[in-house]
C-alpha cells in the first residue's frame, strides 16, 4: 500500500530548503574561483577579518563566515561589519544623528539560517510537525519522533555598501609578517600536533604527524606556513581530535575541506592561497551533495575561529586544545627540537596529500 503524499506546504518546506542551500553552494564555489583567478593572474588579495554584525555585536561562524569572508576578498571590501535590511533600519532607529542608506545598485550576500524542525509520520503516512513542547511529550508517550534541519535564506550587506554608515571607532590591528609569523609557529606548538621535516609535505595519520620541508626548501616562509596550516588542519581529523577522518573514510571529501581551510586561512593571515583548483572545486562539490558541501564549509571555519581564540589569548573552544597553563613549556620544547632537529631523511609515501 502506497503512502499518502505529504501535504504539499510541507513538501515545498523542504524543497525551498534543498534549493537554498544549492544557491549558497554554487555562489560559495563561484566566489572560489573568481578568487582562484586572481591569484593566479598575480594579486595578492587583501587579508579579510571575521565578519560580525555591528547591531547585534555577535560574529557570523560557519559556513556563514567562510562565505563573508571570500566575498569580502573578492570584492575588496576592508570593513569586516555585514548587516541585514532590517537591522540598518534598527541602527537608523536608534542613531538619530544617522541616516546610513544600501547605496543604489548594490547587492547583498544571501546567507542561511538554520531551523531544527521536529515532526511524526502516523500510519497513512501524513506529517505533522511539532513544537518543542509537543516533541517532548510525543517522545514521553513512546512516539517516533523525527527530525530535519532546514535552511532559510537572508540577505545582508557590507558596510562598505551603505552611504552615511559610520567608520569603525577601532579598527583591526595588523600584524605584520613576522607577527603573523610567531602567532603561526606558537600556535602550531601549543596544539600539541607534532610537526617534523621531512622532503615532502604529507599528513601522516598513522604516526598522527604533520610532515613538510623545512622553510629553506620551499620558495619562503609565507609558503612553509601556507602549507602547516593546511596539514595541520587535516590533523585535527584525527580520532583524539574531530575523529573526522576515521568516521568520513572519505580522503576527497578530507581534501576538499582543506581546500576551503586553505582559502580562509590566506583570507585571514595574508597568506599563498591554492590556485589551479578550479576543476577540482567544481567537480568535487557538483559531485558531493549540498549537505555534505555546506558541512565543509562549516567545518573549515571552526579551525579559523579556534585561530583566532588563540590569538586573543583565549583557550580555544575545541575540547582537544590544549590547556593555557601548558601553552608555555609546549612553545619552549618545541623550539628546542627545532635547534637540535637533523638533516631529513627520505620520506615513504605521502599518507595523506597536501
């Protein structure tokens, strides 16, 4: 016996869902290349701070931050504050002195917002959805109780498109290159990932170790670190970290996610971003399905945030970091190897690809 169809406004919830997250997706991937393309024309792009939002004072995470903060390089736009329609007329409503205006022609960057939406299926197979409260009881009462999460689409702007918005009272200190240098090399010491040199660079999941050349055989210290950054994202995949690696088993989906890590890491610190990858972030996402994309991009931008936790001075949120108190022996062992580490040896074949 066939099921009775789903309501049909409860199907097109689902189906908006689906084709929003589609449009994030291909515009998050066109923003790729058209980056991709400058960098291999020879720009070097701008560093691109995490996006917040100025009304609310909360910072854009996830795929929302990946997606602000390539569209910010794109387009070249230094002010990290984005803001819906609405909340500009709330800033408007309570800054009289201002009248700050989305300057005419311009366009926003749609961005998702997420719902968990709860709901049982009975016997005739129609839907029903539920509050939280109804959810609660239907699970006392021994009902199936389902769920989906489902996307809906918002719009918001750059500051950088708004005629009369103030100027930022403070804002973001640049580090130069051997700040960001010292931030790299502190914060690869304190996550207590072990690093050694080696001809090639490669993650190597069975010893749980990043491996690269040493900076004098790589064209410079931007790309030695280009490079830590990119492996050192693929270690926190390990089973005593994310355990994303052993659960996924997926090494092009893994390549993928470093592949979007890479890019907000040289957004954010001025650092070489991937070029040549154009077929590979086109096939690679058109193969994947726009869930397990949107994830990636999500994932990605959880190490950037835990960076920058770091880079305040704040214990990163992840469980596995570790602990302040033990930052400071980990940074002085750490640059001991470093003075007594000799000549690499030959490395086996890469375990995992950079």
């Amino acid at each position: 016996m066939s099921q009775t169809p789903e309501p049909q406004e409860k199907k097109n919830r689902f189906s908006v869902s689906r084709q929003v997250q589609s449009e994030f997706v291909n515009d998050l991937v066109d923003t790729m290349l058209k980056l991709s393309d400058k960098v291999q024309a020879g720009e070097k792009p701008m560093p691109a701070q995490p996006p917040f939002c100025p009304v609310t004072g909360h910072a854009y995470g996830g795929a929302s931050m990946t997606r602000l903060m390539l569209e910010s390089i794109k387009q070249g736009y230094k002010d990290d504050r984005w803001l819906t329609f609405n909340q500009l007329q709330k800033y408007k409503f309570d800054n009289k002195d201002f009248k700050p205006t989305v300057r005419k022609g311009q366009h926003g960057v749609k961005l998702l917002r997420t719902e968990d939406v709860a709901f049982v299926v009975d016997d005739r197979g129609k839907w029903e959805f539920l509050t939280e409260d109804s959810a609660k009881e239907r699970k006392a009462q021994g009902q199936k109780v389902q769920h989906k999460t489902v996307f809906y689409p918002y719009t918001v702007f750059n500051a950088s498109q708004i005629d009369g918005f103030p100027s930022k009272e403070h804002p973001a200190p640049k580090l130069d290159d051997a700040e960001r240098h010292a931030l790299i090399e502190k914060f690869a010491a304190c996550s207590a990932i072990p690093v050694e040199h080696d001809e090639r660079p490669y993650y190597d999941v069975m010893s749980d170790t990043v491996k690269l050349p040493p900076p004098d055989k790589m064209d410079g210290m931007d790309e030695y670190q280009a490079m830590k950054l990119r492996l050192l994202y693929h270690a926190t995949g390990h089973a005593n970290r994310e355990n994303r690696i052993e659960e996924n088993m997926q090494p092009r989906f893994e390549e993928m996610r470093g592949e979007m890590f890479s890019l907000l890491a040289g957004a954010r610190y001025g650092l070489p971003m991937p070029t040549n990858n154009a077929d590979l972030w086109k096939n690679e996402i058109a193969g994947m399905e726009y869930r397990m994309a949107f994830e990636a991009t999500a994932d990605a931008s959880r190490m950037l945030a835990l960076m920058d936790q770091f880079a305040r001075g704040e214990q990163p949120k992840a469980p596995w970091f570790p602990k302040q108190e033990e930052w400071p022996a980990m940074t002085a062992e750490t640059a001991t190897k470093q003075e007594m580490t000799p000549p690499a040896e030959p490395a086996p074949a890469p375990r995992m690809r950079m």
